[in-house]
C-alpha cells in the first residue's frame, strides 16, 4: 500500500511500555515532543559505520549511541510513536546512490522532520510545510554537494513492515533497507540551471573553507 499525502494515517501499532528496557523508557519519557527528539538525535554520535555497514534498530541505537540517517529516522519513529505520533519516514532519492532518510511528523496540519546527517542542512525543520513534497523539496539545495542531487522522494509509513521487527531487532535491518530502496518514489528536483548554480557555490564554498559546513541557505530558518 502506497500512502497518498492526503489520505489518513492507519492508527499505529506501537508496543506495549513494558516492551522497553529501562535505558529506553528513560528515553521515551524524557523526549517528548519533536523538538526534543531533534535535540537527542543531534546528541548522538554519527555512525560512520566504522566496523561495517549496519542499519540498526532503535535498542542498538540506544546501546551504542550513534546513528546514521536511517537509524536516527527510526530512533525518533519509536520514540514518538509511544507520544502518539504515526512511524512516518521520507525517503529521498539521489543520483548518486547516497539516499538520504528523515523521520516526518504533523502538528496544526503542517508538516515537519527530523533527521541525523553529516551536513548540518539535512537535519529537521519545523512544522511549518503544507505537504510532504513541501517538505521534500526544502532539501532541495542544501543536499547538493560534488555528487548529491535529489531526483525522487516517497512516504513510507512503517506500519507498512507489519510483524517486522524494526524497533527491537539485534540483527541489522536490510529488509528494511531493501523495502525503502524498492518502494516507488515521486520525482522531485530542480531545474539544470539551478543546480549547476548550486554545485558552482558548494565548490568555490569547499575551496574556500574545506572544513567547514554549508550553512549558507536561504531557508535556514527553518531548521529545527
């Protein structure tokens, strides 16, 4: 089932409390709203994936304190389901191969993520977007670097896994690699001009500071 940006969320099917350990219900209980989430998720260590390629659940995440994209996108999936939010990931696709994944949520009937990367304008927004693809697209120009350029985005709603055991597993999560690279996505992008405009800035920018991050958006307002 593909989730249209306008249809209503199908009521989550989050574990019981008691299905946590301590360390994660501390968690659970201490962030509670996005703006929380973000803050822990920023705490965390960046999984470079130094002792292999993982995709880890929310209790490895907790164990080893560090995520990557995806797995930051899960930790706050779980972490906020339990505070009634629904599990809803975005999933961008990109030219060169290096997707991207953000955890998205609605308060007021706007829209928001949240999201662990190692570019500071890949991390969440405010609730501030009337859809997804409005969401999506302010991803647009901070996701250019020397290969990165956004082409498709898709909604996925976790509950989608049924019985997987995306929150608890010991074991990595290929399935849940495997089902987000084959979901459909929706193109999404930006024109050949405005793009080779934006590669032009990201590379006189890394000449100049090739330490640095990019922190020169114009929507940097609306970072959370």
């Amino acid at each position: 089932m593909i989730i249209a940006e306008s249809a209503k969320l199908p009521a989550p099917m989050k574990p019981n409390p008691e299905a946590f350990t301590a360390a994660e219900r501390r968690i659970i209980e201490k962030y509670r709203t996005p703006r929380q989430v973000q803050a822990f998720l920023r705490k965390l260590k960046y999984n470079r994936e130094e002792e292999g390629d993982s995709q880890r659940s929310f209790r490895e995440v907790v164990k080893r304190k560090s995520a990557h994209c995806l797995e930051a996108a899960i930790t706050a999936a779980v972490i906020l389901e339990q505070h009634g939010y629904p599990p809803l990931l975005l999933s961008f696709e990109s030219v060169d191969e290096l997707d991207h994944v953000i955890y998205i949520f609605q308060k007021n009937g706007l829209w928001g993520s949240l999201a662990r990367s190692r570019d500071a304008g890949l991390h969440g927004r405010k609730a501030v977007f009337k859809s997804p693809k409005e969401l999506a697209a302010s991803y647009i120009d901070p996701y250019v670097d020397l290969s990165g350029r956004i082409t498709g985005y898709a909604v996925v709603d976790l509950n989608e896994l049924g019985n997987y055991n995306w929150r608890f597993s010991k074991n990595n999560l290929w399935k849940l690699e495997d089902f987000l690279i084959a979901y459909p996505h929706k193109k999404l992008g930006c024109s050949e001009r405005h793009y080779q405009k934006l590669l032009k800035r990201y590379r006189e920018f890394r000449e100049r500071y090739p330490k640095r991050q990019a922190l020169y958006f114009e929507n940097k307002n609306l970072w959370l």
